[in-house]
C-alpha cells in the first residue's frame, strides 16, 4: 500500500460548492461506495510525497461519469485517513489549487472525527 503524507489546511470554501451537486454525489457514491459529506479536507503534500502523488494517480484515479449537459468532472483516489476512515481524494478537471494540494471526500466530516486542525500532519494510504 502507498502512503502520502501531508499538512491540514484551509480551503477555499469551493469543495464544498462541488460535492453539494446532486449529480457529483451520486458518482461518488456509486463508484466509491458512501454518500460524501458536502465538504472536503485539504492536504498540502510533503515535498518527499508530492512526486509519487501523479504516479498514484496514473495508476489508481477512477473518472466520475459526466451527466450531459454538465462540463467539469473529476476523478477519485481511494484512499485511507489513518487510522480509519475511508476517503477519496477528488481531483477536479478545473482547480484553482497546485497539484501538491489534495481535497479528501468522506461520508463524514474528517476534521471532527479526528480531531485535526490546520498544520496537523495526516497519513493517507492509497486503497489498491
């Protein structure tokens, strides 16, 4: 199993605009399993973990279906927040973000659930 270390940090409020979308939580939802939280859980990447980040995803990114009509899609990494809760990592065509900067998708508010504030570290293991 891979692992992606990281740094919590604020976002920008727009991850939440996107897995509010009826159609983006469905896709979640039939291709990972859980119904997201209407938010997201960014993670700044270690510099150490930031070059394995795109061979995950070459390897491991699932495309969420576009409905028509609709013009900006994602893909998904599966992915654990350890020690226990089941994510994804939501890559969206359009971003406003690095490519070292990560929004987690989870059924339940990461952030309550394992106490973390901005600058905390987190492990991230990649499902395969």
């Amino acid at each position: 199993m891979r692992t992606l270390r990281g740094m919590v940090t604020s976002g920008l409020g727009q991850g939440a605009h996107f897995m509010s979308v009826p159609w983006v939580q469905d896709a979640v939802r039939g291709l990972i399993g859980f119904t997201p939280y209407p938010g997201t859980l960014n993670v700044r990447l270690d510099p150490e973990t930031a070059g394995i980040w795109q061979r995950i995803q070459d390897d491991h990114a699932i495309s969420l279906a576009l409905p028509p009509g609709e013009t900006c899609g994602a893909r998904l990494v599966p992915v654990v927040v350890d020690p226990d809760v089941e994510a994804a990592v939501i890559v969206p065509d359009v971003t406003h973000h690095g490519k070292n900067l990560l929004e987690l998708v989870a059924p339940i508010h990461i952030r309550s659930r394992l106490g973390l504030r901005d600058d905390d570290f987190v492990t991230l293991s990649v499902r395969p």
